[in-house]
C-alpha cells in the first residue's frame, strides 16, 4: 500500500475568485494576534479576490473584511 501526500494548500496558491478555509496561521503571537484582530481566524472562509502582477500583494476577502497580503505573508497562512 502505498501513502499519497497531498500537498498542502496556502493562502499563496488561491488564484481571483478561490476561496478557502483558514487551517492554521504560521506567524509569532504578536502578528497573529494582529492578523486576528483584522478578522483572519481559523476555520474562517477566505477568498482572493485579486493579485497584484510582478508578485505585488493580493487582495483577500474575510467576511466583511478586505486586506491586502504580501505574497511571502499569504504563504503562511495554511488552508483547509
């Protein structure tokens, strides 16, 4: 028998219009504190409403919620 890992999905990898649902946040308490109190909380929905070209940052929805993230940042946060 043989084990398939499957690869696990970042905020990074939604492209417009994906959405997905927050599995952990990968930052030291204080920025995750941070990101919690602008709404990004786990088993939260989350959608990428955009991306900025040249690896700019992308425009994220959470509830009612719109942020912009650094791409390095969006790859912290892991989705379900």
């Amino acid at each position: 028998m043989q084990l398939v890992h499957e690869k696990q999905l970042h905020l990074n990898d939604l492209q417009p219009g994906e959405t997905g649902v927050i599995d952990c946040l990968y930052f030291d308490e204080d920025y995750k504190r941070r990101l919690c109190g602008m709404g990004l909380h786990c088993d939260d929905s989350i959608t990428c409403v955009r991306r900025a070209s040249w690896g700019g940052p992308m425009h994220i929805k959470v509830g009612t919620t719109e942020l912009f993230l650094r791409l390095k940042e969006a790859s912290l946060i892991c989705l379900k």
